[in-house]
C-alpha cells in the first residue's frame, strides 16, 4: 500500500504454480516526500535522490529484513513529469479550458484513449474529465488537473491551494519502455543506485516529455479559427498551401480534435498524409492546430511547451 504522506509504500504479488508459490515485493517511491519534503506539487528532480538509498535501506530494515536493501530491487517503472503553471504563463484560459484544448490533441499510432463506460446515464464510453489519458504496454502519457488528483487523494493535503492553476504532464514509462535502456547500462557495470540516477537525469526528464509533447499535443500557441486564418493569410505562401492549411484547422475545429479529424479520413491514406503534412506547417508557424472556441473570448493563448521555450518559462 502507498502512503502519499511517507513517500514510499509496499505491494506484495504472489503467483501460484504447482509446487511452488513466488513471492514479489514491489516498492513505490516518490523521492521528494520520501526525502522529508512536504511538497506534493513540485516534481522531484535528480538532487532528490540524495542519500535516497541510506534512507531506503533503513525503512526496509525497520519492517524487514526479507525487503532487502535498495541494491536488490530492479527499477521497473519511471515517471517523467512537469508541471505548468497557468498564473506564471499569465494565461487568460482557466486549468479547465485548457484542459478542454488539450483533450482535442493527437493520439498517436498504437496509443488507446482512457475512460470509462458510462452505463448508469449516456450508456457510452465517456473520457476522464479531468485529465486526458493515452495508453499502450509500455507507455502511459496523462495530462490532469493537479488540483483535482489531490483532492481525490487526500482533501486535506496542504498542497491543495496552490495547486488550483497547475496543469500536471505525466509520462509513466513501464518496464518495457525502460529495458533497453537498463541493459546497457547494466552492460557497463552500473550499480542499482546509478542506474537510477541516469534514468531520472534532468536531460532524459527533458527529452522524454519534449518528444511526447510534439506527438501529442503539438507545439504552438493556441487561436481562435479567426486568427488562425488571419495568420496563415498573412504568411508569403502560393493561396493553394493558404487554402490547405486553413481547410485543415477547420477541419480539426469542426470534428473538436486532430484525434477526430484523422478519422475522417477514414481509407483516403493520400489525404491523410496531406494532413498531416499540413500539421507539421502549422506547428512550423508557431499554429496549434487545435484552436480555442470564439465563445470563450479569448483570442489568443500560449501554448504550454511554446512558453518554456520561447516566453521564457
């Protein structure tokens, strides 16, 4: 079980075969708490792991000598995550808008949509409201209102408040996302500890969500389809490639989403690419593809990774 509070919790597999029963332990740690930092909204970063092995070994000693030390267990799971605050992106779109735009993103080849089924009133699969969620076996990339996880965990958390305005990005890589990596670096001679230390490093951090981001969400700020189109105009291109562009943000504003409009094309592969072709032009014109709804009266939005970037975040 994972005390949210302690930093660190337990969970014990036991698989049944003939003859012989194996046990599993499994250890959950989140470094920043587990290091002593109340913190429940900042991420943890690799200074975090600082001494993390002493202190691991003598919480396992306390319980038990058959948990072992830290040497003994084989990281199986990473979670790469960043925050974005929407007070410091001085962002006119509230935590739910935004989240609204970014459910309307791309989902990528082999990746499934989370939710639920919604069998009590609309008798449909429903996403999460809250949060949009992409799954395959070896990679789940969530993006969630920090607010509200902390509320669904612990009403009480002294984080709540200042978690009103944060946008929580996720990239949780399993085990078979993390392998290859671990083998080679298991090939060079690495101990438990350092490998530990190179897949939590700020660059894989980095690289890990800027890769996940551009598949998902895309670069560019974000525009109505009014502006949008006044952008494009504007731009020295031959009016065939204006009209292509346009039609492909319309297109994702009328079916609200990229996700939706690559069904639209349903066989026509040679549409599709030119689609696709037109997304990358207008991501390459600092154009989220995904525009914000006229009735919001917002014209115009950071984009949250174009922020980072360019505003200086």
């Amino acid at each position: 079980m994972y005390n949210n509070r302690v930093g660190l919790g337990w969970r014990v597999f036991c698989s049944y075969n003939v003859g012989l029963d194996v046990y599993c332990v499994v250890a959950i740690i989140n470094p920043k708490v587990f290091g002593g930092i109340r913190d429940y909204i900042s991420a943890a970063t690799i200074d975090d792991l600082v001494n993390i092995e002493e202190r691991f070994n003598h919480e396992a000693q306390r319980i038990s000598d058959i948990l072992g030390t830290f040497s003994d267990y084989n990281l199986n799971r990473v979670d790469y995550c960043a925050n974005f605050d929407l007070r410091k992106i001085d962002s006119l779109l509230t935590v739910e808008q935004m989240m609204i735009l970014l459910k309307r993103a791309n989902i990528p080849h082999h990746f499934k949509l989370g939710g639920i089924y919604d069998k009590e009133r609309s008798h449909r699969f429903k996403t999460y409201k809250d949060n949009l969620y992409l799954k395959n076996g070896s990679v789940t990339i969530n993006y969630y209102a920090k607010h509200s996880q902390l509320l669904k965990m612990d009403e009480n958390n002294p984080s709540l408040e200042d978690s009103s305005h944060i946008i929580r990005f996720e990239i949780q890589c399993k085990s078979r996302k993390l392998y290859p990596m671990k083998k080679l670096l298991r090939d060079r001679s690495l101990s438990t500890l350092e490998i530990v230390q190179v897949l939590l490093s700020d660059e894989r951090c980095y690289g890990v969500l800027e890769g996940y981001y551009k598949r998902v969400v895309m670069y560019g700020n974000y525009h109505t389809l009014d502006y949008a189109r006044k952008v494009v105009e504007r731009e020295n291109f031959q009016q065939q490639k204006k009209e292509r562009l346009i039609a492909a943000l319309e297109l994702v504003s009328r079916c609200r989403g990229i996700a939706k409009a690559k069904l639209a094309y349903g066989e026509d592969k040679e549409g599709l690419d030119l689609f696709r072709r037109s997304l990358r032009e207008l991501v390459g014109l600092r154009i989220n593809p995904v525009t914000i709804p006229r009735e919001w009266g917002v014209v115009w939005a950071w984009g949250l990774w174009e922020y980072l970037v360019v505003g200086g975040g």
